[in-house]
C-alpha cells in the first residue's frame, strides 16, 4: 500500500508538534502565539521547573511577553506557580519589576489580589511596593496598589514604600506614593522613641543633680548648709557652745585627779 506524500508530512508535523513544550515556544524568537497554543495543549508539563528554579511564568515575565503571560495564567498548573520563587527568591511578577518589564507586569499584577501575598524576600522583607519605590517603577506603583498592596505596609525596619523611595531617591516613584496617601511610617516612629528617651536622660540628670545636693549636705556644716535663715543659725551656734563646754567638762573630768593628786590635793577638798 503506497502511503502519500501528505500523510507523511502530516504524520511528522503531527510528531514535532506533540515533542513541543511551553518553554521551547516561549524562547522562539520571535514567539508566535499559535506556536504557544498547540504547545499549551501537548505539553505534559506545564508545571515544569528549569535549572534556574524558574516556572514559565518567570520566562514569559523575562522576557516581557504579556499574551504569554495571559495564556498561562488560564492554565491551572502554572498559575499555581503565581508565587513560587526561582533560584534567587523571586516570583515571576517580582523579575518583571526589578527588570521594568511594563508589559509582563501589567499582566501579572492582575492576579495578584487572588493569592493576596504581597512580601517579598528582599528589600528587608518588605512589600512589592517596596521593591517597586526602591527601584523608582513609577508606573507600577498604582497597579500594586488598585490590586490590594497596602500602601503604608512596613518592612522589617518599620519602614513603608514612602520611606524607601526617599531613601534611595525615587523621586517619581515618591511623588506617586504621596499623591496615593502614603505617609512616612520612619518619622512616626522616631517621634514617638526620641520624646521618650529625652525624658528618661531628664530623669537622670535630675536624680544626679539630686545626689550631689544630698552629698553637699552632709559635707557642709549645719549652718552653712541650712536654708531656714537666722533662726536656724542662732540654733547651730547655741548647739556648738553647749558641744565645747562638753568637751572641756570631759577634759578635766579626765586629767583633773592626776593634777590635784601631783599638788598633794584632794577633790573634795578642793570642793570645800
């Protein structure tokens, strides 16, 4: 039986089409949706992870090719990869920030209030607005947060995007912030510790100072030292008089008897 030419090249059309992956029709170059299609339907691996850690979202938001990205998301084994992190710790939307890919990233942030995690890993722990400020990606700025990233979220430094893009000096990415209600969650802090630590050095310089005034005190002499005035002095010098007649009554009290006793005399004697 004589088999024609166009079973023959249907058959081997038919067996280059089943050999070929997602991955291979994502790097055709350039990449043609038709292609992506028939490769989505005969790819048994869709969820397949290269090397690098990466799924084919990471590749289709490296190299910004938005109609991909759609077309995986509609496929429930890649886009429950949505948040798995390539080799580095990034997740596919996160490579399309940090690479300012505009087109993958428009596409991705679009599912990004459904798997509601908004960390990252770098960037102190910090959100994807974060990253976006840190790396002055203005324009990514109001998607994240249309699509449910709090936009005073703080990283690990309580430090929210607005601090961050002042930091590294995005100013387009700050202006953006500010126009979206951010604040500065830096300076909140450090008005709320500095108040605190200035009232603890007063309290410690007012025990000091106290100190030294007690010591003063009990060094200085009752009259100098007292603050009541006239009176209390008249009182320090009666009490000193009575203290040196003391002294001398226990002077001759003691040297007395050995003096008369020298002299042939006796106290009572003396008495008489």
């Amino acid at each position: 039986m004589q088999v024609s030419h166009f079973a023959v090249l249907f058959f081997l059309l038919s067996s280059s089409l089943s050999a070929l992956t997602i991955g291979e029709a994502l790097n055709e170059d350039p990449p043609k949706m038709a292609t992506l299609r028939r490769a989505i339907q005969c790819d048994k691996n869709p969820d397949y992870i290269n090397e690098n850690g990466e799924s084919y979202l990471h590749i289709a938001a490296k190299r910004d090719l938005p109609k991909s990205v759609e077309l995986l998301m509609q496929i429930p084994q890649v886009s429950a990869l949505y948040l798995h992190r390539n080799n580095l710790g990034h997740t596919a939307i996160e490579v399309a920030i940090t690479l300012n890919n505009q087109r993958a990233f428009n596409e991705l942030v679009k599912s990004l209030r459904l798997f509601n995690d908004f960390r990252i890993k770098s960037q102190n722990h910090g959100s994807l607005l974060h990253l976006a400020a840190a790396l002055n990606r203005a324009k990514m700025i109001k998607p994240l947060i249309k699509e449910g990233v709090p936009v005073n979220l703080e990283d690990d430094r309580r430090w929210s995007a607005l601090d961050v893009a002042r930091d590294e000096g995005s100013k387009a990415a700050e202006k953006v912030l500010i126009d979206n209600e951010a604040v500065s969650t830096k300076d909140t802090l450090e008005e709320i510790i500095m108040p605190i630590e200035s009232s603890e050095d007063d309290d410690d310089e007012a025990d000091t100072e106290a100190n030294n005034d007690h010591e003063e005190l009990e060094i200085d002499d009752c009259c100098n030292a007292s603050p009541r005035g006239d009176e209390a002095s008249g009182r320090c010098s009666g009490t000193n008089a009575f203290l040196g007649m003391c002294l001398i009554g226990a002077t001759c009290a003691t040297f007395l008897p050995a003096i008369c006793e020298a002299a042939g005399l006796s106290i009572p004697g003396l008495l008489r």
